[in-house]
C-alpha cells in the first residue's frame, strides 16, 4: 500500500512514532508532509519520502489555512495514497476535509485538543465546526484519553468511528528501567516547551524556593523557548537555581541523572510522553490531574498529583517528595516503570494502527 502522513513537526514524528513508521516501512511506500525541521534528515534516512509542507501550527488566517487545504489536495492527487494518517489539528482538520474531497480512507490521531477548542470564547464554535468538516468520514478517530473523546461525544464530532489508545506509548526497550540515582544531589527536570500553560512559570517559582531550602537540589530544563521565558531561565541559570539544556536530542542521559519529573501542566494534553519516557525508566513523577498527565500518576504510588496552575502546592509536593526516604522514591520509580509496561506500551498503538491498515487493505483487494 502507498500511505501519506501528514503532521505539523518532524520531532514528534521520529520520537513518538518512529516505531510505527519502521513497521509500516517493512511493507509499504510511505510519504511523510511536515515542515522542516532538524529531525528530517533521519525520517528520509529511514526510507520515508519527504514533502515539505509550510504552515504556522498556531496561526489563524484563513487565507494560509485554505492554501494548507489545496496543497494538501495536491499533494494527494499526485501522490495517490491507499491511505492517510493524520496527527495534531491543523493536520487533522484541512487534511481530514482534503482526504475527503478526494475520496481517500484516513486515520485521524487527536494529540489534545489545543485551547481554540477546549476553552470558550470565539475561536471555539469556529473550530468545532472545522473539526466537524475534517473528521466526519474518518476512517477512525485515535483519542489519546477518555477527556478528549468525551468532549469530542458530547458536541457530536465523532460517532462510532473512534478508538482509545494509550497516547503515543513508549518504546520500553529504548526508555529501560535504569539505576536510582543516589542522593549526593536530587534532581528534577522539566520536559517540554517553555509556554505558560505547560506550567513553566510555576516549575521556576518552584526551583527558586526549594533550591534556597535544599541546596543539595538541582533543576533541569530541557525544552525550546515559545512565550519569552528564556531570559529568565539564563539569568537562573547563572544564579545556579536551574540547568538550561534546550531541546535535548537524546533524553536518556538526563534520566539517568534525575530522580524526578516535574510537569505542572495546565494545556490540553494529549498523553504526555515526557511522562511516559520518565515511567519506563523509573523516575517519580509530580504532575497535574489534566487529561493526559493524570492517567499516568497513581497519587503517593509512583508520584503526586499537584493542583493546576498552583506554586504553592508544587512547592509542597516537592518538599513531600523530598521528605521520603530513599528507598521509598526508589519504589516510586520502580511503580512508575510496572504502570507504563502495562498500560502504555508503544506495541499497543502500533496493533491498533495495523488492525485498521488491514481492514482497509481487504475492502480495497475485495473492490
């Protein structure tokens, strides 16, 4: 079969799924249409064949999103996919309405909603309404948690055509349960980009006060600036309150060095995946009750759940955390690991997505 792609990053399409694309590459030609980015190099490396497509993923100018539209129903003209995956919204909406007009069966994969959709206020009926127009002839519609399907149920966005998977899962042969570190330092990292909702501002608040009563603590921040936090983080940097690593290509040396990850996110997540690498290698986790970060923590089992958009509690449940003897957050990582092998495992999407590529493929030989 010949599938097309289509998703708004190249890093979260090597990281996350990069799995899935080496399966279906066993068998099938695949196209992939992102931007371009630093990981693009390794997608064409691998055998995928590479469009770049140009658009802004927060942008809202109609006049960009209907030229997102017709190069998306060129792309499929010239290409002529047997089927199209779809990840993040943009994709997920003007793909949707290309796979439709040119008559070709597509996946939709919902990472999170994002704020126009979730939060009210004007943008929301407006992009419902997009929604409708991209995913009304799925094939199938992915949700990453049961929030996400519900909203998406309750507005009647999506009928029978749906399926929970457990976010992206995470390859647990590549995040392997690794050694506790001991307690010569503590050490806490933050995973993702630097934007308000994923709770930046509070995981700084945070450092400087725990790093003035704990000096033995150390914060890491992995993750590319988007709302102007970063002369902040420089300036920290240089007090010694925080390590500043930018966008981190290989994650696994800075797990090997923590003992816990701090996301106190306030964003529509889908499933956090700095989550679920931090599980599978046995780190504690301090996270928010949101969908997509909450699924992941069992409250005092293999971390704590802080309150939305709250410096107070996080500095208290990382004085908890703290307060715990070492083999107890040893255990902690140890529960995180067993709760993502079980539940999260990246093999469960890829069934999922061969379970329906074979569907398609037996209705289209039957035709």
């Amino acid at each position: 079969m010949k599938i097309l792609i289509l998703a708004n990053n190249d890093v979260g399409l090597y990281r996350f799924r990069r799995e899935l694309l080496e399966t279906l590459l066993k068998e099938h030609e695949v196209h992939i249409s992102i931007p371009d980015g630093s990981f693009v190099d390794r997608l064409i490396r691998m055998g995928l064949v590479y469009h770049k497509t140009n658009f802004n993923r927060k942008g809202t100018n109609p006049i960009k999103d209907l030229e997102l539209l017709a190069f998306y129903r060129k792309l499929i003209r010239n290409i002529k996919p047997d089927v199209v995956f779809t990840y993040t919204i943009k994709p997920n909406v003007y793909g949707g309405m290309a796979c439709k007009m040119e008559k070709v069966p597509y996946l939709v994969n919902i990472t999170g909603l994002g704020s126009a959709l979730e939060n009210k206020g004007p943008l929301q009926p407006i992009t419902t309404m997009l929604y409708r127009l991209g995913i009304d002839k799925a094939e199938k519609v992915f949700f990453q948690n049961k929030a996400n399907r519900d909203f998406m149920l309750a507005r009647h966005l999506v009928k029978d055509n749906y399926e929970l998977i457990p976010g992206s899962g995470v390859n647990l042969e590549q995040y392997e349960l690794m050694p506790f570190p001991n307690d010569d330092s503590i050490e806490f990292v933050y995973i993702g980009r630097l934007i308000t909702l994923k709770g930046i501002g509070h995981y700084l608040t945070a450092a400087k006060a725990i790093k003035a009563k704990y000096p033995n603590t150390v914060f890491h921040i992995c993750g590319m600036d988007e709302d102007g936090y970063l002369e902040e983080v420089k300036q920290l940097e240089q007090e010694g309150i925080v390590k500043y690593h930018g966008l981190v290509d290989d994650m696994l040396a800075i797990y090997r060095q923590i003992q816990c990850t701090i996301h106190p996110s306030f964003y529509p997540e889908g499933m956090s995946n700095a989550l679920l690498e931090s599980c599978a290698c046995g780190r504690a986790i301090i996270t928010t009750d949101r969908p997509g970060c909450g699924e992941i923590v069992d409250d005092g089992v293999n971390g704590y759940i802080v309150k939305q958009n709250d410096s107070d509690d996080l500095i208290e449940k990382i004085e908890k955390y703290l307060s715990q003897p070492f083999e107890t957050r040893r255990q902690m990582g140890i529960n995180g690991r067993n709760k993502v092998a079980k539940e999260f495992s990246r093999q469960i999407i890829i069934d999922r997505y061969l379970k329906v590529l074979g569907e398609i493929n037996e209705r289209k030989q039957a035709n």
